[in-house]
C-alpha cells in the first residue's frame, strides 16, 4: 500500500463531523468503521476501491458534487490504487 490519506478535520461539534478527505494515488484509508450514517461529497470525479471487514472488493464510482449517503455499522477500507491523481472528498459524520 502507498502513502496515508490525509484527513483534515474541518468542523466538529456534538451535532457532525466534517472531514476533508484526500488519498494520494497508491495511498488508503485503513480499515475504520462508522458507527452512525454519513454523507460523502466527491470533490473530484474518479473510482476508489472499498473493501469491508470480510475482504469484499467493490468500486465505488465517484462524480463531482454528487453526494451520497450510507448508514452506520459499515467497517471498511478506501484505496485509491488506480488513478493518477488524488481523490478528494468531503465527508459529514452524523454525530447525533
């Protein structure tokens, strides 16, 4: 595996968090999970590969501005292993 997200905690409080989320070509996010329903807003059109807790690979086809929502309970990784550049993303954590 390449080099490390970087994830840039933009905004916290006891409502959401807001992360900004940028992973380098080669690079992942390791294995965490989320607890609470999320929304994802891609920065950038590209694929990542996700691959949960039981190591099921799936593509996840990302477009720019066009947000979407998964629930809580979801364990996996994010890898960018294919393009050239970097996939950025905005990511808001329900919190409660």
């Amino acid at each position: 595996m390449g080099a490390a997200a970087i994830g840039e905690l933009q905004l916290e409080n006891e409502h959401f968090r807001v992360t900004r989320w940028t992973i380098p070509p080669g690079g992942a996010i390791p294995l965490h999970r989320h607890d609470r329903a999320y929304v994802v807003v891609p920065l950038v059109s590209d694929t990542m590969l996700v691959i949960d807790s039981d190591g099921r690979e799936s593509v996840a086809r990302l477009t720019e501005g066009e947000s979407y929502a998964r629930s809580g309970g979801f364990a996996h990784e994010v890898r960018n292993p294919h393009s050239d550049r970097p996939i950025v993303f905005v990511e808001v954590e329900r919190l409660s």
